[in-house]
C-alpha cells in the first residue's frame, strides 16, 4: 500500500475539496445592501406599531410656573446647611439636658454623660433569658 496523497473525486466538475472561487463583490455588495434596506424596514413597521399600540399622552396647557401647585410632601430643602445646623443644636439639647419622653409611661431622657455615671454606678439592667424552644424530633 501506497501511502501517497489521494486527490478528492471530482464531484459536478469541481475538484480539489473546496471552492477556488470567491463569493462576487456585486453578490456581497446586494446582499449588504438588502440586509440594510430590510433593518430599516423593520424599524419604520415596529415604529408604526408601537405608535398603533400606545395610547397618546393628553395634552397638558401650559401653567405658569407661579401659579403651579406645590408638589406634595417632602419638598425639598431650600438651605440643608441651615436644616443641618438646627438638627444638631436640637439633638445637642436632648443630649445634654433633662426631658420626658412618654409622660404617661414615665419615660425620660437623660444627659449622656449622667447616663453613663448612673450605668456605672448600678451596672446594666439583668436580662432574663429567653425561655427555651421545643424542636419536634425529625
């Protein structure tokens, strides 16, 4: 036995196992330009359909913006710096001074730095443990 390179049969008159020829520049150029053409097309029918499909926003007049309604509530902060300033002086003043927090429960508030010498002096509140589940055997 020979082991010497076989050529491919010749089938339909072509030979060698492949192509020798390339696909035309006129085909490539067609079928580029058919592939835009049809991209296109589409667009224009799925625009066409969307606008069938979805309802027209009313027509709003036009208001003046003096006369147009406040949005509702938060509105936004016309100066946060200013906001910012008053929130810490009120919360310096509940850290620091003597105040209810619920009257009728008996619950109040006390300056942080007394809050810490009375932790010290009696210690932290005892919690009671929580009382223990009973799981079912699987």
């Amino acid at each position: 036995m020979s082991h010497e390179h076989q050529p491919l049969p010749k089938k339909n008159g072509h030979g060698g196992g492949y192509e020798k020829q390339d696909v035309g520049f006129r085909f490539a150029i067609t079928f580029i330009m058919a592939l835009i053409a049809a991209v296109i097309v589409v667009l224009f029918i799925t625009v066409w359909f969307y606008r069938l499909v979805t309802p027209a926003p009313p027509q709003q007049a036009q208001v003046n913006p003096a006369q147009r309604p406040l949005p509702p509530a938060p509105v936004l902060q016309a100066n946060p710096a200013v906001d910012m300033q008053k929130y810490r002086q009120n919360e310096n003043r509940k850290a620091s001074t003597y105040g209810w927090v619920d009257r009728n429960r008996g619950i109040v508030h006390v300056p942080v730095q007394r809050a810490m010498e009375m932790i010290a002096e009696q210690g932290l509140p005892q919690w009671q443990a929580p009382k223990p589940t009973q799981e079912r055997p699987k």
